[in-house]
C-alpha cells in the first residue's frame, strides 16, 4: 500500500512539474544557457594538477609511513642517488638511456662520445631572466644546481668514474681496469653498484665464455653492455632555485635532442622529473580534435534517431538540442570547478561520456514518450504526461548514478584520481539531470507547438495540406509529406474493428480528468475471439512510425522471443559468463603509472628501452634498521646477513665483518672495541669512507662510545620481466618478515608509493558503490519499486559488470585507476539501459509475457538502442587518440555499452519470457478495468466512442 501512495505521489509531482516548465518555457530554455555562459568565463581560472604522485598513487598506504620515518633518519633529497628508482625519483633530476645501434657502449668511439656528452651537460648553462631573480639575469650550469656530497663535490654516476678510468687507461697505453657487474670495484678501492647504469651486459663466463645478455653475476667482468643510463641530481632548495631546476631539465632535453641528431649511431631516451606530469597531461592536448569529431559524429547521429517521414513529427533539432543539453551542463560543472579552486586531470576526459550516455537515455525515453502521447491534447498537458511517465525512472536511474560516484568520491576512497573524478562526474550528473528536465524539455515544448501547427520539423515552414500539396513537384512532396489529423480520423478504421486486444502502453499517463480522457481515448482495447495475431500497435499513426521502431516492432520483437531463437540466447548467455570468468581469473593490476600517458612521448620510450635493458635487476631497496640494535652480537650479525641473503648488497656491515676478519680480528667484540673500530678505523679507510652517510651514532655517557641508533643497508633483488609484480611481492614478503626479527627494520623505495597496497586501493571504491547500488535498490523495493524489479535490475547491474571486467582483461586491460573509473560508472550506464525495460515489462498485467516483452522493447528498447548508436559513434574517434589513457578508456566504456545493450535488448528480453514474474493472474480484473475505462469515456465524448463501446 505504501509504495502505491508514493508512486502515485510522485508521478503526481512529477506531472505538475511537467506543467510548471511547459507554462514557462521561455524562462527554462534560457536560464540555463545564460548561467553557462557566465560560469564559463571563469576559464581563466584554469589549472591543471601538477602532483602526478597524489593522483595515482594510494592516498594513505604504510609505504608512505614508513618513507615518512626514513627521511627523518637519512633525507632522502640526499640520499637519492643511491635509493635508485625507475620513474619515481624524488626532486629534481634528468635522467638519459644511451643505447648503441650496433656495438657495445663500452667500444672506444661510443665510449668517447658518451663522455663527450657528459661534458656538455656538465658545462650547460642555464639563462634565467631578471624578471625571476629581481635583479640582473644569471647564468646557471650544473656545477651550480648539482646535489653535492660532503665534500660539495657534484654528485655523478659511479659509471662516468668507471668510464673515464677506463678511458685513461687506454690513452696512456695501460692495462684496462676489469668493470665488474653488477657491483664493481671504483679506482679509489670503493665498492659501486652500477646494475641500473649499465645495461645489457654480457659478461665472461667460466673459460672465457661469454654469458647472455643481462646475465652477469656479481664479480664476472663485463664483456660488451648494450645500454649506459646516466642520471644529474639537482638540488631545489627554494622556490627559485625549484624555477631555475625546471628551466635545466627543458634545456636538458633539449641538449639531448640535438646532441642525438649529431650522432645518431646513439640513441637517446631522455627523462626529468616533470616528464610523467607533462606526458600524462598531453592527453588531454591529443584528445581535443577527437572529442570534438565525438561530438560531431554523435550530433549526427541523433539528430538521424530523431528523425521520421513524417515532417510535422519528426524532430531532427532534438537530438542536436540534447546533446547542447549535455554540452551545456558540461560547461556549467566546470565552471564551478574552477571557481571553487578545483584543478583538471586527464582522467576527467572520460566524465563527457557518462554525461552523454546519462542524458541520451533521458533525451530519448522522453522522446518516445512524447510520441505515445495524444496529439490532440494540448501542448502542457502533452509535456506533463510526459514528465509522469519518463521522469520517475528517469530520476531513479541519477539516483543510482549519484550513488555510486557520490560513495566513491567519499573520504573511503584511497585513490585521489578516483576520488577527484567520481566527485567532478556526480556533480556534472547532478547539473546534466536539472538541465534535462528544464532546457531539453522547454525546447520539448517549443517543438510540440510547432507539431501542432504543423510546421516543418526542420526548416520550421507551415506544412501545406494535401490538396495544396499535389500540385507540387515529387521532391518537394516528399520533403513536405505529413498526414493531417482529419486525414488520420478518415483513414484508420476505428479501435476494435477487427482487432485483437493489445494491452495499453499509456497507463501510466492518467493523472486529472483531461489526462483520464485523453488516455482513454488512446487505450481501449478490445478482443477478437479467435485471438488472432494484433493488427494495430499503440501507435497512433503506424506509417509513420520511426524506422528503428518498425524494425523492433516487426521484426526483431518477434525474433528475439521466438521459440527456436530461445535457446540459442541463453547459450550465447552462458558463454558471455564463461569469458567473463576466463577473463576474471586472468586479472591484473597495473601500478605503473607509465602505463597512462600519451603513447610516443619521453616517458614512454624511456620506459621501453629501460624495460629491455635495465630489467635485470629491482630498484635499489632501502634496508632500514631504525632502532639500536646488538651488532656486535653474532646472533644478531647472522640474522642480518641471512635477510639480505640472496641480494645483490651494499652493506657497511658486510663490509666492516671482512674488514675485521680481513685484520684477524674477532668479528664478535664487546660493544665498545666493536663501535670504536667501526669510527676510528674503518671509516676513516678511503675506500669504506661513504658508509659513513649511512650510520647514526647516538652519544651516550662522556667517555663512553657512542651507540649505533639507526643504519641502513642497500639491497638489490633479480628480477625477471614482471619487475613490477616481483617487487610487489618481495615488498609483503619482506615487511611479514619485519614483524618477527629480533631486528626492527623496515624497508623503502619512492616507488613502493605506487605499489603498495595498490589493488586494495583502486578495488575498494568499485566493491563501496556496487554495495551501495544494491542497498539502494533492496530499500527502493520496500516503498517504491517492485520487489522484482529491483532483484532483476541488481541482477543485470552484478552480471554487466562481471562481463566488462572479464572481458577487458582478455582485451588488455589492467586493473588501474582509469579502469575502475569506467567500472564505478558502468553501473550507473547498466541501470540507465536496463532500468525503463525491467519496469515497463513488471508493471504490466494480463497478457502473455511475450506480447509484454514486446511493448517493453517498443517503449525502452528503441530509446536504448538509439542511445547505443549514438554513444558508439562518439566514441570511436576516441580510439584515434595515441595514449595509454584514451585506449583504456575506449576499450572500457565499449565494452560498459556493449554489454548493457546485450543484456536490455537480447538477455532480458529471451530470460524474462519464462522467468518471474508473471502476467497472467490479473487477466480478468485488467479487461474489468479496461470496460470501466469505456465507461469514463463515454461520459466525455460519448460520440466518438459509441462503436468502440458495442465491441468490448
């Protein structure tokens, strides 16, 4: 009883709604073109977010903790150099692959021309304006801008020592010095990891054998190496000095690329710190054109959806006017956006397309509605039983929208990218539906009256009667063909004239006494007593019909619920399952952030080349141990080495026990002799000097020796091609083993930001909304919606979202921010196709479920499928675009289209013949009620009727 009183509630509402904007239409048509006008000259406000690792990386995650608690022990600004890491280096730097086409880096010419180009960068200066220092201008070389050590020397690579040495050597005619891989011993007796700057290596083998690319093991001399990556720290103390930074990677780059085209033996793969922000923002510049070729190729579109033979009755300026509708809404959310300080993204390219698919569904389901609606009635009232019917599924389906992008824009969501796009989509949604239901329905107005003045659809010209229009040539004819509505009343034979009963698909249009007479004229149905098949449709002029209506009608309506067509659906069914599982099984993560910028750009070919020649090795992983521990205890001396046991090391305690058994000395002393040596004489050794950076004494007593409060060690794992994925294992694995060690340890990379926890991270918004969904519709079910319905649509919303994630994964999808952001929003785009036909086909009765199936399809399934044309044709220019991003996006939201079309046009309507519920129980009380209907009529316009009232 209560669901009946607030639906009827709410259809009452919404019909007197209807009435308010069709009485002031003029005012609905032009206040929101004016507000989005003046809020989109506030693009001058326009900003673009800068911090790439705040948006695809966890927002709160234990790595950022514990990177937290290492730079409060050693800064990383100064220990960067060493804490190696792929695209995820902390501060200023630039950063080069040199690959030779032929040869080795190592041969004499390549060897030459890479310190060559050293120089040049070492020498290059950097011109900055007096506009910036406030004073003269100033020129800034790398020696000025370099992160120094101790000794305000310019921190380089250990392979330009390397390199030079060996150079050195061959020029004075001496033994070259054997370079070691992966770790190598420096002229100065020091020992340096150089696996991430030389890269292919093949290295001799036992017998002077040469081992395979890559292959080398700690000690093997190193044959020939494909790849040398150099990398110049700079150092950005203040805001100006951050600004001269900036301007010395731009030079930097280009230096390189003129550099590359004086030699092009060498190839180049620049990359800085800013290259990930800058790559990942250009997709938005490569988008532009496509969109606007989107917009172009779907405007086209609708307006074709909208058109019919009929002039007077065909709306080709609709489909153009709903998507400035869109269009118009877009520009207002975005000027809010930039107002409230807001900054832009390229993953906000996909909030265009949930917008188009939102307001083409309500666009078209309003269209059809007006259709079904009497033509003799008035323009208001027309437009109010419009509202009745369209707008209560029309806001159910936002409701579901804003429900699941508002959850996942909620403070739950650890992903910001995810977060910052569901918060700007709900908002665009929110604006998109008020734009709906008062610009596209004031220009639905405007349009009715002209209908009812039979003008032209298109050019607006007064559309001549029949005997005017035969003197006219056949083109014009044909240009001007439209029936008139006495021609319509003398041409159809009245209702129940040899017909069958077709049941009604206007019922929901009844609200006060003209609504009740203008639908009873439009509904009465009556029964041949054979049964035979229906001759009449609902559709008051069956000529003119649309032509993807016809087809649905009279063609693919039948075949879709044919006997023989059944079977073959639901095997089609089990197999979209069985891939989706596949697909399922198969799921990955995709953590890496390269993997969404613009293809063909630095970061990308930096990431290739350092994928083929730098993926031997991890990145150099920091072992941290952040409390005094006992390392004069053997016991604890074993357990530390057996944890970094299997890496590839460079540890002061590795080096120090040798250093003590190198001396004959006991490598377990008493605490005091053990620090005492470790200060006064294996630090002051040249070659161990460096470990000093990596121990913290903390003083304890006067006169006493200091104790060793924190130290760290650096670890180095093998690795094969899935680097990303190792590390993220070795990452758990190393942190459990953190929890039991007598040692209290942790370890840190800058990449490990990215990596941690990741798929809890870009997974956790998609589970909130889908939960979210299905508590809204089961609490929907207990006072508005039927019971089925909602357990049908919940159904259809869990299945298309099975299928998309499955099918994406064996289209080369991963599981990334972009991904979900397509995921979250297909449940919203499931409930938009699939909604209006669940609750046209439940709240029939009487009949069969086949001819309901039918009228369903007639009444949703066109608008779906007119709103599937559309969405497809906007986004294939989107495939164009050369970007990780947009391929994402494009593969997602096809596949969200694909599948909710499959299951509103073919998987429902094939389930829902033999399924819940039922349609025959209230067959009698339905034909009661349609005589009783008569009767009503009767009382209106007893003249009209009196033949329709002698066959029932």
């Amino acid at each position: 009883m209560l669901r009946q009183v607030l639906h009827a509630g709410l259809r009452t509402s919404f019909h007197a709604l209807g009435r308010f904007v069709a009485g002031h239409a003029v005012f609905f048509a032009s206040a929101p073109v004016l507000l989005s006008i003046l809020l989109g000259a506030s693009f001058s406000r326009y900003r673009v977010e800068g911090d790439v690792e705040s948006l695809l990386a966890p927002k709160h995650s234990l790595a950022k903790i514990e990177g937290n608690l290492v730079k409060s022990l050693f800064p990383v600004n100064r220990s960067k150099h060493a804490l190696y890491s792929d695209l995820q280096t902390p501060g200023r730097y630039g950063r080069v692959i040199i690959t030779a086409r032929r040869g080795s880096v190592l041969d004499p010419v390549h060897l030459e021309t890479i310190l060559q180009l050293h120089r040049r960068i070492y020498q290059m200066q950097v011109t900055v304006p007096a506009m910036m220092t406030g004073s003269t201008s100033f020129n800034y070389s790398f020696s000025y801008l370099c992160l120094p050590d101790d000794k305000n020397i310019c921190i380089v690579d250990d392979i330009i020592r390397a390199m030079e040495e060996i150079q050195s050597s061959r020029a004075s005619n001496r033994s070259i010095p054997i370079l070691q891989y992966p770790i190598t011993q420096l002229v100065d007796g020091r020992q340096a990891y150089i696996g991430h700057q030389l890269g292919g290596v093949q290295g001799w083998g036992p017998g002077g054998a040469v081992r395979a690319q890559g292959t080398g093991a700690k000690g093997e001399g190193v044959r020939s190496a494909k790849a040398v990556q150099l990398t110049y720290y700079l150092q950005s103390r203040s805001g100006l000095m951050d600004r001269v930074a900036s301007q010395w990677e731009k030079a930097f780059c280009a230096e390189l690329k003129l550099f590359g085209a004086l030699h092009p033996k060498l190839g180049l793969y620049p990359s800085t710190s800013s290259s990930l922000r800058t790559d990942f923002q250009f997709t938005s510049v490569l988008a532009r054109r496509p969109l606007l070729a989107s917009l172009g190729a779907c405007g086209v579109l609708a307006i074709l959806c909208c058109s019919m033979r009929d002039c007077v009755r065909s709306k080709p300026w609709l489909g153009m006017l709903a998507l400035l509708s869109v269009a118009l809404s877009g520009l207002t959310a975005a000027g809010i956006l930039n107002l409230t300080g807001a900054t832009y993204n390229s993953t906000y390219l996909g909030i265009p397309f949930v917008m188009l698919g939102h307001g083409l569904f309500g666009s078209f389901e309003m269209l059809s509605s007006w259709r079904r609606s009497r033509e003799d009635q008035h323009v208001k009232e027309r437009v109010a039983s419009v509202f009745e019917d369209v707008m209560l599924r029309f806001s159910g389906s936002t409701m579901i929208h804003l429900m699941t992008l508002g959850l996942a824009a909620s403070p739950l969501t650890n992903m910001e990218a995810v977060r910052l796009f569901c918060r700007t989509a709900a908002l665009a949604i929110t604006i998109s539906y008020v734009y709906i239901l008062s610009f596209y329905s004031s220009c639905l107005v405007f349009t009715g009256y002209l209908e009812t003045r039979y003008r032209h659809g298109c050019f607006c010209r007064r559309v001549p009667k029949p005997d005017r229009l035969d003197s006219k040539p056949a083109w014009y004819r044909c240009l001007m063909y439209t029936r008139y509505q006495d021609e319509t009343q003398s041409t159809n034979p009245p209702h129940g004239v040899g017909q069958t009963h077709v049941p009604n698909p206007n019922l929901t249009h009844m609200t006060n006494s003209s609504g009740v007479h203008g639908h009873m004229a439009n509904s009465i149905q009556t029964h041949s007593p054979h049964h035979t098949h229906s001759t009449t449709t609902m559709d008051p002029h069956p000529p003119d019909s649309h032509l993807l209506l016809g087809c649905v009608r009279h063609c693919y309506g039948d075949w879709i619920t044919n006997t023989y067509v059944k079977p073959f659906v639901v095997l089609l069914y089990l197999v979209y399952i069985s891939f989706g599982l596949m697909g399922f099984l198969q799921m990955t993560q995709g953590s890496d952030p390269s993997a969404l910028v613009a293809m063909d750009t630095a970061t990308v070919l930096y990431t290739h080349a350092q994928q083929r020649y730098f993926s031997s090795y991890s990145p150099v992983i920091g072992f941290y141990i952040y409390e005094s521990a006992p390392y004069w205890n053997a016991s604890v001396q074993r357990d530390l080495l057996e944890y970094a046991k299997g890496f590839q090391r460079i540890s002061w305690l590795e080096a120090y026990l040798s250093y003590l058994s190198d001396r004959n000395q006991s490598t377990s002393q008493p605490r005091e002799n053990f620090t005492h040596t470790l200060r006064h004489s294996f630090l002051r050794e040249p070659q161990f000097a460096h470990f000093a950076d990596d121990i913290i004494f903390a003083e304890r007593g006067h006169g006493e020796e200091p104790d060793v409060a924190a130290s760290r060690i650096f670890l180095v794992a093998k690795t094969t091609e899935n680097k990303r994925e190792e590390m993220s294992v070795l990452l758990d694995t190393l942190r459990r083993l953190s929890l039991t060690s007598r040692v209290r340890f942790l370890i840190f990379n800058p990449s490990f930001v990215y990596l941690d926890r990741y798929a809890t991270a870009v997974s956790s918004p998609l589970r909130h909304s889908l939960l979210a969904v299905l508590f809204l519709l089961g609490l929907s079910s207990l006072v508005i919606v039927e019971p089925l319905v909602s357990l049908w649509l919940g159904l259809t919303l869990l299945s298309v979202q099975f299928g998309v994630l499955g099918f994406m994964t064996l289209w080369g999808v991963e599981m990334d921010c972009v991904s979900v952001l397509c995921l979250i929003t297909a449940l919203g785009h499931s409930a938009d196709c699939s909604g209006p036909f669940l609750c046209g086909f439940a709240s029939g009765r009487g009949e069969s479920r086949t001819r309901w199936v039918h009228l369903a399809l007639e009444r949703h399934g066109v608008p779906s499928l007119q709103t599937l044309v559309c969405y497809s044709a906007a986004l294939v220019p989107v495939c164009s675009v050369r970007s990780n991003l947009t391929r994402t996006l494009f593969r997602c939201l096809t596949l969200t289209a694909g599948c909710s079309a499959l299951h509103t046009l073919a998987f429902l309507p094939t389930l829902l013949t033999f399924l819940p519920p039922s349609k025959n129980r209230d067959h009698r009380a339905g034909r009661e009620g349609q005589r009783q209907e008569v009767e009503c009529v009767e009382m209106n316009d007893s003249t009209r009727v009196v033949d329709q009232i002698t066959t029932v």
